[in-house]
C-alpha cells in the first residue's frame, strides 16, 4: 500500500496553492519588465521546494527542460501566467505551475539568486 501524503489546508487549497497565491500577489513588472522582488524569489524556491516528488513534476522534468531551454526565469515565467490564464481546467492551470516553477527556480539559482 503506497501513502500519498497530501498537503491540504482547510479551505481544500493546497499550500502549493496558497504559496502560489502569495507570488501573484508581488509586484514583479517594472518599466514593462520582469523583475522579481527578493520575496517573490523566495517564494518560487518554496514552492519548487513543495514541487518536489509530485510525480507529474517528475514524469515531465525532461520534456519541461526542453522546453525551456533557450528561455529566461522570466520568460518562463511570463508563459507560466499565460498557461494559467488560458487553461481549460483548474487542474491544467495546478499542474502547470507544478511543472514549470521549479524550472524557473533552477534559472533564478543559476543566476545566484
């Protein structure tokens, strides 16, 4: 017997989720660029953080890397938003953050922050 453990508050969101909608709450445009407060950071590397061993996020690293390959943090970011925005289902818009955050921490990590 496998024992998912699930991370639930008591609202039925997620602490992905919450995290998640703490990061859109930051302010991260400035003069029309992506610019990531240092709370916005820390908050894509939590996230990330809670990202890891959810197996969608495992299954796709390879095809998601591929992707993002030639992209900023920020760019993928940028595309992140779009995918939530356009996602025919709610569990579209969870499973897209889920797979692209933690690309984006990866890219912000590289660059030291």
């Amino acid at each position: 017997m496998k024992i998912i453990a699930v991370d639930i508050t008591r609202k039925g969101k997620t602490m992905i989720d919450e995290l998640m909608e703490k990061l859109l709450e930051e302010p991260v445009v400035n003069n029309d660029e992506i610019v990531f407060t240092s709370r916005a950071v820390e908050l894509i590397h939590e996230i990330s953080e809670k990202c890891k061993g959810i197996q969608i996020v495992e299954q796709t690293r390879e095809q998601a890397e591929e992707y993002a390959k030639d992209l900023s943090a920020e760019q993928v970011y940028v595309d992140m938003l779009c995918k939530i925005v356009d996602a025919p289902t709610t569990l579209h818009m969870k499973c897209s953050v889920r797979m692209l955050i933690p690309i984006i921490d990866r890219k912000l990590r590289e660059r030291g922050l």
